[in-house]
C-alpha cells in the first residue's frame, strides 16, 4: 500500500517512526519513484488484526502531525 509523502526527509522520517513502532514500513525515494513523490510503503499481511490497523491508522496522524508542526 503506498502513501505518497512528498519529500524524501519527511518520509524517511515517518518510516523510521512507524519502523520503531514494529510496523513493516519502507522509504521509497527517488530514482525509484519521480522527484518529489517519495512515499511510504506499508505491508499489512493477512496477520494483521483491526486493531494492528487501528493502530497503524493512529500511529500514522500522530506522525504526520508531529511533522508537520516540526
């Protein structure tokens, strides 16, 4: 499931977030993808209960959030 993020610190910085939180995320960052359009990408395997996604959902706006305040 990709999530476009835009720039490359800004999704390297979620990733490390989710990443410490025990969720399988990448950083996907140019050449791999165009300039500007770098983007998480968020494995969720048929393991995965509502509440892991619940949590994922919330660890992600909390996230976004702290960036973007930052």
């Amino acid at each position: 499931l990709p999530l476009v993020v835009g720039s490359d610190a800004a999704t390297m910085a979620l990733a490390a977030r989710l990443q410490a939180q025990g969720f399988d995320v990448r950083g996907i960052r140019p050449p791999t993808v165009p300039e500007g359009t770098a983007r998480l990408r968020i494995s969720v395997t048929r393991n995965a209960s509502l509440g892991d996604i619940d949590r994922l959902g919330a660890a992600l706006a909390a996230a976004q959030a702290e960036l973007q305040a930052a």
